[in-house]
C-alpha cells in the first residue's frame, strides 16, 4: 500500500500515457521531419509531469 492511501495499475496513470504519446511524438518526428526544439520538448514534458505530480492522489501498484 502506498502513502499516499489507494493505489492504481500503470496503466491507468496519466503520467504514463503522457510519456507514452511524447515517445510518440518524438518517432513521428523522425518519420516527418517536423522537429520541434528539443529544449522546448523538454521543458514542455517537465511542466506537464510535474503538473501531473502536483494533482497525483493515489501511488502505483508495484
């Protein structure tokens, strides 16, 4: 049990499904070649995570 209380699959994390489409994200870039600066990837993909952090109430199953 975690923590924070309850606990939820990976699956079902937020925080997982945005770095699974940045991954995405980054693979259709290479295939376009649409880039977008990766500083500014980097910073967007922190501001978002640590958002998602900030309203996370239940910790990950292990």
């Amino acid at each position: 049990m975690s923590s924070l209380g309850s606990t939820k699959k990976f699956y079902q994390s937020k925080t997982f499904w945005v770095n699974i489409l940045s991954a995405v994200g980054l693979v259709v870039q290479t295939q376009t070649g649409f880039i977008i600066d990766l500083s500014i990837q980097a910073i967007g993909l922190t501001v978002v995570n640590t958002g998602l952090r900030l309203i996370t109430k239940e910790g990950l199953e292990a």
